[in-house]
C-alpha cells in the first residue's frame, strides 16, 4: 500500500463514520415518539426488553449509543437493573444489521435485478434524494428522511473507499501473513477489542473487517475471534459514560462488560476446541463480507441464548462487585448522557414533569384540607411539596433549556417548548397551596372563623376548584384532548362564583353577620383558588397548543372560549352543578 492508497482508506474511513453518525442522529429525531413508545415498554418483561434494545440498536446504528441510553435511565431511576440486562442483550443482537447492510456491496452477478441490488447502483440516487429533500424541503421531517439518506450514502461511499483503497493489500504477502497471525485466537480476540476501543464503535470495526475481507486475504478463522473482540471493545463507551454515575447505572455498564467478556471467553473456548480438534474446511477459506456479517450475529445470537437464563446471575454479579454503601445513594435525576439522544432526554422530562404535576396538585388539595383539618404534620407536608416542586421546576427548566439546543425535530422541540411553559404553572399551583396554608394559619393564630353561610359558598368553589385541578392534572399526564377542553368552561364558572363570594362576603360585613377582620383572609384564599384555576387553564390550553401545532396561548384559549359549542354547553352544565344556594 502507497502512501495515496493510505490517504484513501483514511478517507474512506472517516466517511464511513462521519455517515454513521450523521445517519443514526437523523434517526433518532425522526422516530422521535416511536423511540419513547419503545422504550415504554421496556418494563413489560425480559421479552420486551430484550426487543426494544434490539429495535433500538437497529433504528440508531450503535449498540454503544443505546448502551449509553441504558446507563442513563438507570442512573436516573426511570429503569431498573433487571430490565436494563435485557435491554442491553437486545441490543447486542440489534448491531448486526449494520454487518447486513454493509455485506450488500458483495453482492456480485450480471443480472440487471443482481446489480440493482448493489449500493452502488442505489446509492448515488439516494444521495441525490437526501441532498434534494435537505435543500428545498421546508418540513423537519423531510429533512430529517433526507439526512438519512444522505448519511447512508456517505456512509456507503466511504466503504466503497475503504474496500477500493485496501484492493491492492490482496497481493501484498505481508498482508496476508498479518492476518494468519490473527489465527492465535488470543491475538485475534485482542486485536477487535482495541481497534473498537479505539474508534468506540463495533458497527464501524465489523465494516473495517469487512473493506479488508473484500481482498480475500482474510481468514475466516482469523475474522471469528476479530469479531468477538470488537464486542468486547464496545464496552468502553458505555464503561466512560459511567463514570460518576450512581451504583445501579455502574451496574449496568458492568454487566455490559461482563456479558460480552462471558460470552466471548466461552465461545472463543469452544471455536479453539473445534477448530483444534476438527480443522473444519470452512474455517481455512477466506473470509468475504457475507460471511462476516453471519459470523458477527451467529456469536451475539449464541451469546444471548446461553446468557439469558443466567441473568439473575449477571445482576447478582454486578452487586457482589460494586455493592451497596452504607448510606443510601439519591438517585440522579434528568441524566446529562440522554442529553445526546433528545427524544429519550424528552421522555424522561415528560415523566419527571408528571411527577411534579402530581406533586402540585396535591398540595394545593392538602392546602384546602388545611382549612377543615389543620394539623402541623399537614402543614409541613404542604410545604415540603412546594419546595420539591420549585426544586424539581428549577432542574426541569434548565434541563430543557439545554436539550432545546440539541438538533430535535418538530414534534419534539414542540413538547419540549410546552413542558418548559407547564412546569411554570405547576410551581405556582404549588405556590399558592403554600398561600391557602398561611390563610388558614392565620384563621387558627388569631382563633377567627368564617361564617356558615361562607363555609358552605367556600365549598361549592373549592369543589370547583378541584375539579378544574384534576382536569388539568389528567389533560397533561395522560395528553387527554377531552379533558383539556373541559377546563375553561369550569374555569370560566370558577372566575364567576369568585365574584358572587366576594360580594356576598361583603354583604355579610354590612350586615354585621361576619367579622372583619375575616375579610383580608377571606379575599386572599379567593385569590389563591383563582389563581389556581387561572394556571389549570393555561396548562390545558398548552396542551391544546401542542396538538394544533401553535405556540399562542392565548388565541388558543380566545378560540376555545368563543368558538366552540362544546365550550358552551359544558359551560352551562357547571354553571348549574356549581351553583350557589
């Protein structure tokens, strides 16, 4: 090989990577949902698991990046060490289809259907395609399709480079008596392992085997312990992104490690024995790009069969070597290493987001509770809420802040826009829980109480209120359409009995039936359940929003009120359930 056959395959290579990530970051944006639907199902059984780690791997290109994913969820308490062992063996299993996909360029024949088939026919007019769509598309998700496109075609050019620019090493002896060298099943397994380390990528160390396997120069029985190798060196990547990760999360990048070196050191043992003791022929033939990518999901297949029934073992394992502390470790929670994935850094804002809403919403309903049933273990209660959810508002907000800046797709930078716009509104329903709290403090301080006339008005309203909280708790947990749309008719019905209360409120002070000082408490705590209401229908006209695909509150809201007859009815249908006597 010349020092310009060199330059090629530098080149050839770092096209082939640079499409492979180009490729599987497009892929990410545009399954988007699809991503999060699969991951759902993640804790359905070690069947699921092991499917959605296999989809994953073969949508994105990477079982290191999907290893990543697995080592982030744990870290932040979303999946368990159990369901991540499964995930990771899909996804194993998964990063064979690069080894596929790469093995169509030795397709060879004359056929006109045989040379259709060869990336090189295709190819160019996928780029075509993709470079088509990214330049006068106006959708995201075109775009996105023609990223893809064009990540495979670079992808594709780049191994044609490799396979052109190592042609020559086919009557180099020198090349030839490297690779006999790789015969020590040690060597061979040493080698993979390195070169993947290096370049932190098995997909990408299989499609360097398989350049160099175009030459025929390569023995199989050289290639079989390369490949076992390579799923060794994978393990680097989800090994680093460990690093000051909690125990559970080093635990999966442990078990990781510890079931591609099992695997590997078992069936390295039994392809030595055979081939020791057999000198099968198949294994003294050259090695071509088919039969790698047969070889490459042969041994991740037989390691998944044999490792499988011993998962517990691998769990039980990853705790005798990293085991508990003394003190309970807090999980981490929005993990930076999803950061690099969007959709699955969205999937987890979405569920940390639920969780405080429910926080929320909670302690406004025990701030009511204050009122019939004030006790200091509720009050503390109360504001131990308020402050997890400021808390949990302040690490959401900059989180999102941070992934709006990664490339997202429409979909996703739309979610992520309403989180970041609900979260607000459920920190001050929090908020104003707090403020009902000092309400009713201020009632037991100063031993003042509210009439009967005003407790039974005051229960109509924070009937009300509750209603419009869990409508809007329910509109946003579950994106319940239906019950977004229910909340500004009670909204509406709310802001009206608020001004019935007060003024009613202020008859009884003239006719001497309540006592003053009762009427700044009274005027605040109708303050608060307002409020309250008014940040229920901002959170349900967010979710109206995201599904029209608009970012205007509150010409969503006008619309709502003013155009709607559902609004109409369902307005007339509260005015009369929540009518005062």
């Amino acid at each position: 090989m010349d020092l310009f056959q060199f330059l090629n395959l530098i080149g050839g290579l770092s096209l082939f990577l640079f499409g492979m990530n180009l490729m599987g970051q497009a892929l990410e944006r545009r399954a988007g949902s699809g991503m999060r639907t699969l991951l759902s199902r993640m804790t359905t059984g070690k069947a699921a698991g092991f499917l959605t780690g296999c989809g994953v791997t073969a949508v994105i290109q990477s079982s290191s990046a999907t290893t990543v994913m697995v080592v982030g969820f744990v870290n932040s308490g979303l999946m368990t060490l159990r369901q991540a062992i499964h995930v990771i063996m899909g996804a194993n299993v998964g990063t064979t289809v690069t080894a596929w996909i790469l093995s169509l360029g030795g397709i060879s024949g004359d056929s006109i259907v045989v040379q259709l088939l060869k990336p090189t026919s295709f190819t160019p007019v996928m780029a075509l395609i993709g470079v088509a769509l990214l330049l006068f598309s106006k959708s995201s998700k075109k775009k996105d399709s023609g990223t893809i496109l064009l990540g495979f075609a670079v992808l594709m050019f780049g191994m044609d480079a490799m396979t052109g620019a190592v042609s020559g090493l086919a009557e180099v002896p020198a090349f030839r008596e490297l690779f006999l060298m790789f015969r020590n099943p040690l060597l061979g397994l040493l080698a993979g392992a390195v070169l993947t380390g290096i370049i932190q990528s098995s997909s990408a160390s299989v499609g360097i085997l398989q350049a160099l396997a175009a030459t025929g120069q390569v023995p199989l029985s050289a290639a079989i312990p390369i490949i076992m190798g390579q799923n060794i060196g994978t393990c680097v990547t989800a090994l680093l992104s460990s690093v000051g990760a909690n125990r559970n999360a080093r635990r999966a990048a442990f078990v990781h490690l510890s079931f591609n070196i099992i695997g590997s050191t078992v069936l390295l043992t039994v392809f030595s024995l055979v081939q020791g003791l057999f000198h099968p022929t198949i294994f003294a033939g050259p090695a071509d790009q088919f039969n790698i990518a047969i070889a490459h999901t042969a041994f991740n297949l037989l390691c998944v069969a044999m490792l499988t029934p011993a998962s517990q073992l691998l769990e039980k394992l990853a705790m005798r070597v990293i085991p508990d502390a003394r003190e309970p470790e807090k999980n981490a929670r929005l993990d930076e290493r999803l950061l690099a994935t969007p959709p699955l850094a969205l999937a987890q804002c979405e569920k940390q987001a639920s969780s405080m809403a429910e926080e929320a919403v909670t302690a406004l309903e025990e701030g009511l509770q204050a009122f019939e049933t004030y006790t200091p273990a509720l009050a503390e209660e109360i504001r131990r809420r308020e402050d997890k959810t400021d808390r949990a508002e302040d690490r959401l907000g900059n989180y999102l802040i941070r992934l709006s800046a990664q490339p997202l797709s429409q979909a996703d930078s739309e979610e992520a826009a309403k989180l970041l716009k609900v979260i607000g509104d459920f920190e001050r329903i929090a908020d104003h829980a707090v403020n009902l709290l000092d309400s009713a403090e201020e009632l037991r301080d100063k031993q003042l109480a509210f009439s009967e006339a005003a407790r039974r008005e005051l229960s109509v309203l924070t009937a009300a209120v509750r209603e419009v909280l869990q409508l809007a708790l329910t509109a946003f947990t579950k994106n319940d359409l239906e019950a977004a749309f229910q909340v500004e008719p009670l909204k509406e019905v709310i802001d009206g009995l608020k001004e019935q209360l007060r003024t009613r409120h202020i008859l009884r002070l003239q006719k001497g039936e309540c006592q003053v000082e009762t009427g700044f408490v009274w005027s605040d705590l109708l303050t608060s359940l307002e409020r309250a209401a008014d940040h229920s229908s901002n959170i349900a006209g967010c979710v109206i929003d995201a599904d029209q695909h608009r970012l205007d509150l509150h010409q969503t809201l006008r619309a709502v009120r003013q155009e709607s007859e559902d609004f109409r009815q369902a307005y007339r249908a509260y005015v009369e359930k929540y009518a005062l006597s």
